[in-house]
C-alpha cells in the first residue's frame, strides 16, 4: 500500500535539456493515497501526510526526473489502532525501514499526460513500477506571485504488496493496491 505512496513518484526523469526546470515538491499540497480490498466487504483508503523531494523536467522534450521520499510513520485512514498496525512489522516496520522512495528511471510526457517508469523501494526491497500520469498542469500561482511557477500532477498505479513483503492477512486483506498520486511542486 505503501509503494503507491512513493509511486507518488508520478514524476518524470530528466534528459538535462536547456528547457528544464527544477521544482520542489510542495509537501501541504501532495497527497500520495491508495485503496485496498478490506475482507472482501469493502475498501478502505488511505494517505501518506509527510512527503518531501524534487523533480526536473523539460514538458517541450517529454523528458524529466524525480526523487521522492515518503515518511512511512506518517500514514493516516482515519483510525488510531489501524494506523498503529500499518506502522508495525506486520505490514510497514516503520522503525526499521522509516522512508518509501521513488526515483525515476525513464520518463515518457506528452503535454498532459504520460508515463513514469522508476524504481520504488518500501522495507528495503526495491521493485521497477510504472506510474501512469493523468493530469499535467503548469502556471503561476494564483495567491503567491513570489512563485516562478508551480507545476500540479495526477498520476495513478498499482502493485502488490507481497512483492514487498507485506504478507500479512492474505489473501484477505487485498494483495493489489491501486495508488492515486495528487502532488504539486513548485519553483
């Protein structure tokens, strides 16, 4: 569940063209969140509320990068006890494995849309996932002119959480974890 956290990624890997610009992850603007199967019954949702990290991208070459990091601890569903548990070996051993990352490998934009390809670490096991972006939006800040620019992304995925060892509770708490990565980013 987590790895859709550092899927929030959903950025873009850098060629290091004259066009690109660096920009600053926003983290009270960024909202890395997922949904998994809850016993069949339901699904249950979830965020991470502590994200920091920096991307590079030239959108007139189609090219960027990305690194994310994630504060694992920092996942919220809106229940005490469930958040306590996330946050235990059973699932994201926050004491050992504190941070999830997203470092990008390849990027592929096309004005509005596109695809990320990078490697998302989450308790110490590194995986190759694929983020799909759905919204691209660059500008000026509407309320803060001391903003060059600010950059917003959708970008949405989906892994299994057992490739990262997570095997509590299978296979009834979902195996599949469908990730939606709201981030914006400024400069």
């Amino acid at each position: 569940m987590k790895q859709l956290l550092l899927v929030i990624g959903l950025s873009a890997a850098l060629v290091g063209t004259a066009n690109a610009a660096s920009y600053k992850i926003d983290p009270t603007h960024t909202y890395p969140n997922f949904t998994v199967n809850h016993l069949g019954f339901s699904k249950m949702h979830g965020q991470f509320g502590k994200t920091k990290g920096s991307l590079e991208m030239d959108l007139a070459a189609g090219t960027g990068s990305v690194n994310i990091t994630i504060d694992a601890a920092s996942i919220y569903t809106g229940f005490k006890k469930r958040d306590d548990h996330l946050r235990s070996p059973d699932f994201f051993n926050v004491v050992e494995f504190p941070d999830i990352t997203f470092k990008s490998t390849s990027a592929k934009l096309n004005g509005k849309s596109g695809t990320v390809k990078g490697d998302l670490t989450i308790m110490g096991v590194t995986k190759n996932v694929t983020l799909d972006v759905t919204g691209i939006h660059c500008g000026k800040h509407p309320f803060n002119p001391k903003l060059a620019e600010v950059c917003g992304f959708n970008a949405t995925t989906s892994v299994m959480r057992s490739d990262f060892g997570m095997k509590y509770g299978l296979p009834a708490i979902g195996e599949k974890i469908s990730i939606e990565l709201e981030v914006e980013a400024t400069r």
